[in-house]
C-alpha cells in the first residue's frame, strides 16, 4: 500500500502542479494582506482537500448509478489527463485546472475566491478528480482508497506550504524555472494518462493484453 500511495501522491501532484499553479495564486491575491493571503490558502486547501473526499467515498456509487465500468472511467481519465499533460508540456495553462480570463477578472472582483478559482477549478478540478477517482477504484478498493487518501492529503498539505511561502517561493523561482517545473511535470503526467488509458482499454478488451 506504501508504495501506491507513493504512486498515488506523485499521479495527483503532477495534475494539481502546485508549484505551476503558484503564479495564478499570487495574481489572485495581489493586494491582500500576508494574513489574508494565507487564510485565503488555508480555506481553499480546506475545501478542495472536501471535494476530493466526497469523491473518493462516493466514487462506486457515481458508477453503480450510472452505469459506468472502471475500465471505461480509466479509458476517459486518461484521455482527460493527457490534455492537461499536453498543455503542461507547452508551459501553457489549462483550462480545466484554471480560471478563464473572463472567470480571472470576476474573481479579483470578488470577496473570497477561495473556493473559485482556487478550490475548484485549480486545485481539486476535473482532471484531479478524474484522477483520484480512477486510482481509487477496484480490485483493491478499500487498500486504494486509502492510499490515494494520504496521496492527496500530502499533496494538499505541500501545497499549503507552497501557498502559505508564495512569496518567498516567487522570488527564488523565475518563470523559466516554473515554466521548466511544469514541463517535467506534464511528460511524468502524460506517462501516468497513457498508462491509466492502457489499463483501461485493457480492461475493457481484454484480446488486446494478449
């Protein structure tokens, strides 16, 4: 179990991208005071570190109501992560894990963004929750959930701190640092989506592992 929540907590930080992310946190929070900032992070954490536990737990009952196999869940996680890689890959933004420009606008006009932008999409969006969904899935579900559960919680909590020291972070790492962060980050990203893809076909027709 140690070694796939390692599995887990690498899978979920490449798609969270945490350190990727820490430009789009400063821009948001351009003006606030060094406490505001960091409640602001605090509850954001707070909320995606929710967001992803619901879906862990009630992850099997998505797929009984809908009829949905986790061999077909692999096959379209796979597909939706490999997007997100693709972007990561060219240093770009995608838009599934951050706001759209019209979305970034609203939210520094807002109160509290901490739970959009910041919660959903950014940190638990779409491809995260794809992710946490389909590494928590069958044979070993109860063993995988708990795995994935710390795998994320450590991600969130490294992330936290990334947040919390945006500042000081930003200072020693320009954007070509960040840009290089994000490129490494989307080609161990794209291997995990082709993987998880490849489970998945496989699951789904089961001639081809022959």
């Amino acid at each position: 179990m140690i070694v796939y929540a390692i599995h887990a907590l690498v899978s979920v930080f490449a798609v969270m991208n945490p350190l990727g992310n820490l430009p789009i946190f400063m821009s948001l929070t351009a003006g606030y005071a060094l406490e505001e900032q960091r409640k602001t992070a605090a509850k954001a954490i707070g909320i995606a570190f929710l967001i992803l536990v619901i879906f862990l737990v009630l992850g099997h009952i998505i797929f009984s109501v809908f009829g949905i196999t986790v061999a077909a869940f692999r096959v379209a996680g796979g597909i939706l992560i490999f997007g997100i890689a693709y972007n990561l890959l060219h240093a770009k933004a995608s838009h599934m894990h951050a706001p759209h420009p019209e979305e970034h606008q609203e939210s520094v006009e807002k109160d509290d963004i901490s739970v959009t932008p910041l919660a959903t999409p950014l940190l638990a969006g779409p491809g995260t929750i794809a992710t946490v969904m389909a590494l928590a899935a069958a044979p070993n579900e109860i063993s995988n959930s708990i795995a994935v559960f710390v795998g994320f919680t450590v991600v969130l909590a490294g992330t936290f701190l990334i947040f919390r020291y945006a500042g000081n972070i930003s200072k020693r790492l320009g954007q070509t640092e960040l840009n290089v962060i994000s490129r490494l980050m989307g080609l161990l990203l794209a291997v995990i989506a082709v993987q998880m893809g490849a489970a998945g076909l496989i699951g789904l027709f089961p001639a081809l592992a022959h």
